[in-house]
C-alpha cells in the first residue's frame, strides 16, 4: 500500500532525475545531439533553423548565436587526450595541422565561457597569426607561465576550456567521424602539472 510519504519520495525522485537528465543533456548532449571527437565535442546542429531543442537551450544559455554548421563548426575540449580535465594547474600542448578552412581559431576561456584575463593580453591564435613549425604543424603551448612560441596563457582558473572556430570549412561532406575537418582536429596532451 502506498503511503503520502512513499509517493512523495517517487515524486521527488522523478523530478530529481528529470531535471538532472534535461541538464546533462543541455550542458553536454548526447550521442543524439553532439559528435565526440577525442578531447573535443561539437554541437553538429548548432545555428539550424531545425535543430533540437536540446541544441537550441544550450546555446541560448551561453549566450552565443552560432552561424549554420555548414558555414561555422565549434569545437570544445574540457579533457585533454586521456579524458582528464583541463585545468590551469597543467601545461598542455596543443599540435596539429592547419585546417583546411577560410579561417580557424583556438582560444582559451574560463568553464564560465568568458576569455581568461591576463597580462599578455593573449586570448587565442589564428590560421592568420600562429607559427607553424618546419613540417607544417603547429604547437599551441597553454600554461600559466610564459612559454617560447605560441603560447597561450591559461590563468588562475582551477577549470578551463578550449575553444576551436572554423569558419567556412572547404570539406564539409559527411564521413564516417561526421566531417573532414573531424579527422584533423589538434591533440590535446598534458605535458606536466604543478
């Protein structure tokens, strides 16, 4: 028999569960919603007139208006290769080629989603601005403390992530990862810790 306490606990249980999946859902997605590509996750109906309404929440809760995935892909990584979370009390290096895009960026904010303060007044790097090295790649050190190269200042921030634009991507043809540029996305590595 079921008692008014029995059922208020079913009932607290149920909202408890509802709210947190409808979370989970707007912060991180799903396999439904967004593509997990190694460190980095992509919203693949970001700024569709008919996205779902998971894609739509998320991005009105952080206050960004994306453009059409075909015009502008957003790529973010809070883990680094071994899926441990970025954090500004590690140095990470950020290695890839460059995409093959009109334009692509990679930028460091705050979990909050606003650019990290510094002192360089370095917030990102660019396909117009980052230094590639003999073999073409690029090396993205992030880190608290002033690195050789391209180095991009992580802050006092515990929890930070990586942001990766590209905008009007030449390869957007569906493949197996999703898209071209899915398969050369940078890697992320953690090079020490404090």
């Amino acid at each position: 028999m079921w008692t008014f306490f029995t059922i208020l606990f079913y009932a607290g249980l149920a909202l408890f569960l509802g709210l947190g999946s409808a979370w989970q859902m707007v912060d991180q997605g799903s396999a439904l919603t967004t593509g997990r590509l190694g460190p980095w996750s992509v919203w693949y109906s970001a700024g569709s007139p008919n996205a779902d309404p998971y894609t739509k929440a998320h991005f009105a809760r952080s206050g960004r208006l994306p453009i059409t995935s075909t015009s502008a892909l957003y790529y973010v990584a809070r883990v680094d290769g071994e899926g441990d979370e970025l954090t500004s009390e590690c140095e990470y290096s950020v290695e890839g080629t460059p995409i093959d895009a009109a334009w692509w960026s990679i930028a460091a904010y705050e979990t909050s989603g606003r650019l990290i303060p510094n002192k360089a007044n370095r917030h990102a790097f660019s396909s117009r601005d980052v230094a590639l090295r003999a073999d073409g790649r690029f090396q993205i050190a992030v880190s608290r403390d002033a690195r050789p190269g391209n180095w991009l200042p992580a802050g006092d921030s515990d929890q930070l992530q990586l942001v990766m634009r590209v905008y009007a991507p030449r390869t957007t043809e569906s493949t197996v990862g999703g898209r071209e540029v899915d398969k050369a996305l940078p890697e992320i590595r953690r090079v020490a810790c404090r």
